[in-house]
C-alpha cells in the first residue's frame, strides 16, 4: 500500500448485506458502487456499477461478508466489469459506517482491536447495526490485510449537544450506568449538508445557525448552532422524533404500558412502534410517491398521513430556530426532502408561521439537485441539498489518516 492515501473504499456493512463505494480522493469522484444482498441466507444478488458500465446484478456466492468483499474487490479489479483498479493493493484506506459510537466516540477513530472491542460493547445500543458492522470490518480485515481501517460513527456529530439537549427528565444514574440519553442519528448526513451549507452562504462554518433536515423513510431534524449540533429530534434509538415512513415517532410512552396491559407484548409494541407506525399506519404506504399520488385523488387517509407528517416537521423546525435565536437557513435533505415536491410544498405551507415562503415554480422541477426553494421575500432561506453520506466518511477516512 502506498503511503499516499488516494482510494478510498467505502464499506456499508449489515447483518446480510454489504453496500460499498470506491472515491478517488484526488477529485473526489465515485469511481465504482455496488452491494451484496442476502449473505449468508443463500440465493444472494451481486450488483456493481461504473462509470460508463451499465448497472448489473447477477447470482452469487456469499457465505459471509470476507466472500462478499472479495466479490467487490474482484470486480473493482476486473477490467471487463468496469473495473478502475489494477489490484487489490490499489485500495489505500476502508471506511467503515458506524451507527452508533455512544458518548465515547465523538470522531472517526482508526480501528484496531481496542477500538473493535469498544464497538462491539456498544452493540446493545444498536443491535441491528453494530454486529452487522462488525462483520464486515472482519470481512475486510481478511481480503485487505495492511490496509487501514477507519470507522466513522452516525452518532459522532451530535456529540457536541449538551446536557439540556441529550439529557432525559429521569435518575442520573439511568445516564450513569446505562447509558440512557439522546444521542441521534444520520449524523454524517447532517454534518455533510452543514458544511456545504456554510459554503453556499458564504459563511465561516463555526458561525453557521441552521435547522438541517434529513427527510426519508427515516428522518430527523437537527439544530446547528455555530457549526455544530446542538439538539436533534431523534433519541436513544431512532424511533423518537418526527413521524417517519413505518415509524411512530413521538408518543407518549404510557401507550406502550397501557397497550401491554391488553395483552401486547414487549415485542408486539417495539414491532407497532418501529414497524407499523409512520405514514403507513396512517395512509397505507411508507412510500411518499404513493401517499402523495393518493391525496392528488382525493383519498382522505393519505391527506391525514400527509399532514400529520409535515405537522411533526414544523414542530421541530419551529422549536429549533427559537431554540437558536437566528437561523441561517432551513436545509432539506434525504430522499423526501431532495425528490418530493409535494411534501416539501405542504412543508413550508405550514411554516409560513415563521415567515417562511415558496417558490412554487422552483420547488416543483426540484429533483436531487441542489437549490433554493423559498420566495425572495422568505424570512429563511430553505435550501435543497442533496446529501453525501459516503462521500462524507471518505473524507473522514481520508483527513484521519492524512494528519
């Protein structure tokens, strides 16, 4: 490996599936991208794409995530796949996405086998996600020895909040001995469309007041202040926060002891809340186009979902830029946020309140691209950004180990 840190793999790992991308840090380009599905369950699907490839998905075998890096490697090797690389020995650094790093981890740390050891203890907090990870670290540890390892943690910009913002209204000692506190999430979302943010307006970013808007199938809404974050709708897990596409949000927690008094079980609650919540309790679909395309009907279900989720956003919105005092800009970001029209159309309707206006023509050719959608005369401006998670933790990857 050379000294000389230029690609930069990206590695996305879960408990059966695998998503990667390759940069090239010189221009910060995506040479390659791909994702293994179903490891370790059989009848697993390949699919890897380049520039000037056509996208391909195609069987394969994939016992566990060393097979299934091998397979990224390989293709990102293999000349007639679209390959860029000439060997494996072309991959200067792995990136690795953490969901959650707790209150140790406040930036990206390079992985060694302490480092793995506190990953791995911080699995209850995240235990869909962390072991998942963990697998693949493994995984590529095997097909990459020598290459450097970095982890980089969706928790880690929120770090910055204090006590008023992540502490809960209960005994310290729940904070003490086990961990019980807000510590958000999409972190690596936030702090990519922060940064370009401050770009775009011209500012310094340690004097940037923004309310950024991570807006998908999952979503949370985070309070900027000075560059960094100050409080943030989603908790200790990512069930808490702004009505999502199956997931609750907020409620009051006595529901889950009164519906557990009729007979639902721990399980039967966490699946209502995390599973069958959202727009899709409400409107049938957690998929926006499909709610959106039913309240053009008329169907009156999907209007209720439609403005129960943008009343969950105004709330947050609304809080925090009280809570900030002066708001640079309302950033929107994520699927819904960068694509639906329509929802950020009855979004900023709501927000009208805060001085906040639209510009309808804008904000309906809006589709992945970077724009301001608010009127001239809008007290804040509302940007479209589109994000970058990956190409956020190869940058993390590549200034860590730059230093």
């Amino acid at each position: 490996m050379s000294d000389v840190i230029r690609n930069v793999l990206v590695v996305n790992a879960g408990s059966s599936s695998l998503k990667f991308m390759l940069f090239d840090m010189a221009s910060e380009q995506m040479l390659a991208k791909g994702q293994v599905e179903r490891i370790g369950i059989g009848n697993a699907l390949f699919t890897f794409s380049t520039e000037g490839f056509a996208e391909k998905q195609s069987p394969c075998e994939a016992p566990d995530h060393a097979a299934a890096i091998r397979l990224a490697c390989d293709a990102l090797t293999d000349p007639a796949k679209g390959g860029c690389l000439k060997s494996f020995a072309d991959i200067d650094a792995v990136g690795h996405r953490i969901v959650h790093g707790g209150e140790k981890y406040s930036q990206p740390v390079k992985l060694d086998e302490h480092a793995l050891t506190e990953i791995e203890k911080l699995s209850p907090l995240a235990p869909l996600h962390n072991p998942g990870a963990l697998q693949g670290i493994r995984g590529c540890e095997q097909v990459l020895p020598g290459v450097p390892h970095v982890a980089v943690f969706d928790t880690a910009f929120h770090q910055t909040m204090p006590e008023e913002s992540y502490l809960y209204a209960l005994p310290r000692e729940l904070h003490d001995k086990l961990g019980v506190r807000k510590y958000g999430f999409h972190g690596t979302s936030h702090r990519f469309v922060t940064e370009r943010a401050a770009e775009v307006l011209g500012k310094p970013l340690d004097q940037v007041n923004l309310v950024t808007c991570h807006l998908g199938n999952g979503s949370s809404i985070t309070a900027v202040k000075g560059g960094k974050c100050f409080d943030t709708s989603m908790g200790m897990t990512p069930l808490a926060g702004v009505v999502m596409g199956t997931r609750s949000g907020d409620v009051d927690p006595a529901i889950a002891f009164y519906l557990m008094k009729n007979g639902y079980s721990a399980e039967d609650v966490d699946t209502l809340f995390n599973k069958q919540g959202g727009v899709c309790a409400l409107g049938g679909s957690s998929d926006m186009r499909d709610i959106c395309a039913a309240c053009e009907k008329g169907d009156h279900n999907a209007q209720v979902a439609l403005a129960r989720l943008v009343h969950s956003y105004a709330m947050y919105v609304g809080g925090y830029v009280a809570l900030l005092g002066h708001t640079d800009a309302i950033i929107l970001t994520g699927g819904i946020g960068e694509n639906s029209w329509e929802t950020r159309q009855a979004f900023l309707k709501v927000l009208s309140g805060l001085g906040v206006t639209l510009d309808a023509e804008t904000n309906r050719h809006v589709r992945g691209v970077e724009a301001t959608i608010s009127g001239k005369d809008s007290a804040i401006p509302v940007i479209v950004i589109p994000t970058n998670e990956e190409l956020m933790i190869a940058r993390e990857t590549f200034t860590l180990l730059s230093k």
